[in-house]
C-alpha cells in the first residue's frame, strides 16, 4: 500500500481540485483507492456528526464509504484551539495514526488533503511536514507561481521533506506566463530535484463563485431575483470610478459582480446595463425604487451588505478560491484540466503504482 499526502506551501492553491482531479483518474485505472483528510480546521455538521467541510466536499463528490468520524480525525475545533492554548492536546496523532491504518486495509493507495500549508497546525504537533514523517507518506506539493518567491517556498519544503517530496503541479497558471513557466521554471525545479508533474492553466470557470454563495457569506439581503442566485460570477468589478469610465471597463470583462456604494445610483443602473450578474451594495445603504424595478426586469440581483467596499473586496476574493461541489461546471472542468495536464504516468512511477 502506498500513501500520497497533497500540500502546499500556502493556503488557497487549489489543493482540494487537484486531490478531486487526481482520485476521479485514480479510480478510472482501477487503483483501489482510500481518502482522508488527517488534519482540517473548517468544522461542518454532517450526517450527524463532525468533520472538516473541505473533506466533507471530496468526500461527497467521491461518493466514499467511509464513516464520517473517519474523514477527518485531526478536527481542530474552536473548543481545541482555547485547550490547547492552556495546555498539550494528547491523542490527536495516535487517532489520525489509527484512521490511516483503517482506511488502508485493502487498498493500493490512500490520498491525503493537507490542511493549508505544511506549516499549519504546528501549534498542535500537527503541521504538515510532521503528519507525513508520521504516516510515512510520498508529498505532491501543489502551488501557484508567484515570482520567485514562489521558488524560494518549494526549495525551502525540498529542503525539509527530503526524498519524501515526489513532485510538483504547478497551478493556476496564467496564458501569458506559460512559456515562462514551461521553459525556465520547470528545467530550473527539475535541476534541483523538483520533478515537476504538471502544469494547470489558469481558467475563469475555475475561480467563478455562484450568487447564492456571495449573499450567504456576506449575509446580504436580496431585493430581488431570487430565481437568478445560481448565475456564476467570474470578476468582481469596484464601482467607484465615472460612469462612462466603469461602462467601458465592464464591457471588456464578462460575467461580472459589481460591488459598489449604496448611494450610486448612477453606477447601480450602469451595471444593470451591461448585465451585471448581481449588484452588491455595501455600507447597508438600500437603493431607490426605480434601480430595484430596472433591476428586477433585467435580471439582476442587487444585494445589501453592511461591510465597506474593501472589506466586501476582499472577503469575495477569497471565495473564489474554494471549490464547492454544487457548482458542477466548475468541478467538471478542474477534472478535465489535472487529466489533460497531470503526467500520470510519471505519477505512477514516483509511487511505484502499476496501472
């Protein structure tokens, strides 16, 4: 039995789309495969019981058989974080020790979700590098290029993982740094002992957030279009420029959110115009009766909210990064992207998996 453990060495790089892409072609070449995710720090209430709600998303897409209290052993709750302040936590290791050794029986591989980066969880004895020295486990790291920073963190877990590192993928990758990439980074992590198993492209669907997940993150109350909350949002657009200035740069975009003062009418009817997919209106300011009524013939939703411009910003930012499994397009063609871009076959090697 082999074991594979997917980290990154910071948080929002696209881990749980890879583990899902990896698993669906796992189980296509009939590899008898177990999953878990050992160490998770987003508690949701499933099945009546608890577990990370990352995990809770691979473990449905997967349709796995696997007890709920097993998916995630290492559930760092609210409750565990004030004790552990005060003293050391005892039996989180010997329980995600005892899970790994259920869930391997019988299988050929088991593929682990790493929980942010490698460093999270050291406050706990948990952190990445330490679960991996513990379960004996191969690592694929799984990060954006960033500069040369980006190089500086994936020598820097070469350096402390050892022969225990088995490869990279390359994320999220942008069209215009794809020569880039290909032809100096990847001799260059090759040349210091980094295979480099595959390089993802950047693609609008796979940052895209649904409506639905925008209001219930900001709490937003919705004036109208309820039927219109499953619409994919690809670009978030400041509405804080001319009015003349914002149509023009709202044209060149497409599938936009436009987040934007309650007190501009003038920039709210702009982005009903150009078919905005929703409005949000920040700083719990409500729009006049005429901007509601061109927003409901038009089909656009428009969202009160009570944060400030940034701060909405930037908290529908980091939505796009996570991956939810009701949006099905966007599962679909992550999956399509790690096939076609993951060189499996090189994978196999590394772990000694015939297929």
């Amino acid at each position: 039995m082999k074991s594979l453990y997917v980290a990154s060495t910071s948080g929002y790089s696209g881990k749980n789309l890879i583990v899902l892409g990896l698993s669906h072609r796992f189980l296509e070449d009939n590899i008898k495969l177990g999953y878990f995710k050992p160490v998770g720090i987003s508690p949701v209430k499933a099945r009546g019981g608890f577990t990370d709600k990352d995990a809770w998303v691979i473990y449905r897409a997967l349709d796995l058989e696997v007890p709920i209290e097993d998916l995630c052993p290492g559930l760092i709750t609210h409750d565990i974080m004030m004790e552990a302040y005060q003293h050391d936590i005892e039996g989180l290791e010997e329980r995600i020790t005892t899970v790994f050794k259920r869930i391997s029986e019988g299988k050929d591989l088991v593929l682990m979700s790493g929980s942010g980066s490698l460093a999270s969880g050291k406050f706990l004895n948990l952190s990445g590098f330490q679960v991996v020295e513990k379960l004996d486990s191969k690592v694929i790291l799984v990060d954006q290029y960033e500069k040369e920073f980006f190089l500086d963190a994936v020598l820097d877990a070469r350096d402390r993982l050892g022969e225990r590192l088995i490869g990279l993928i390359i994320n999220n990758v942008d069209a215009e740094l794809r020569d880039m990439v290909r032809d100096h980074i990847v001799p260059f992590l090759q040349r210091k002992g980094v295979p480099v198993l595959g390089i993802i492209p950047h693609h609008t669907v796979l940052g895209a957030v649904m409506v639905e997940d925008i209001v219930e993150r900001l709490g937003a109350d919705v004036l109208c279009c309820k039927d219109k909350l499953e619409e994919l949002v690809e670009n978030f657009l400041i509405g804080g420029m001319q009015v003349d200035k914002f149509i023009e740069y709202a044209r060149k975009m497409r599938n936009n959110a436009v987040i934007v003062g309650g007190d501009r009418s003038d920039v709210q009817l702009a982005a009903i115009e150009t078919r905005a997919k929703c409005i949000i209106l920040t700083g719990n300011l409500y729009p006049n009766e005429i901007v509601v009524s061109k927003a409901e013939m038009n089909g656009v939703p428009m969202l009160v909210v009570r944060g400030d411009t940034y701060t909405v910003a930037k908290t529908v930012g980091d939505l796009s990064r996570k991956l939810r499994l009701r949006e099905r397009e966007k599962v679909e063609e992550g999956v399509r992207l790690i096939d076609e871009g993951v060189d499996f076959d090189r994978l196999y090697r590394l772990l000694g998996i015939k297929v």
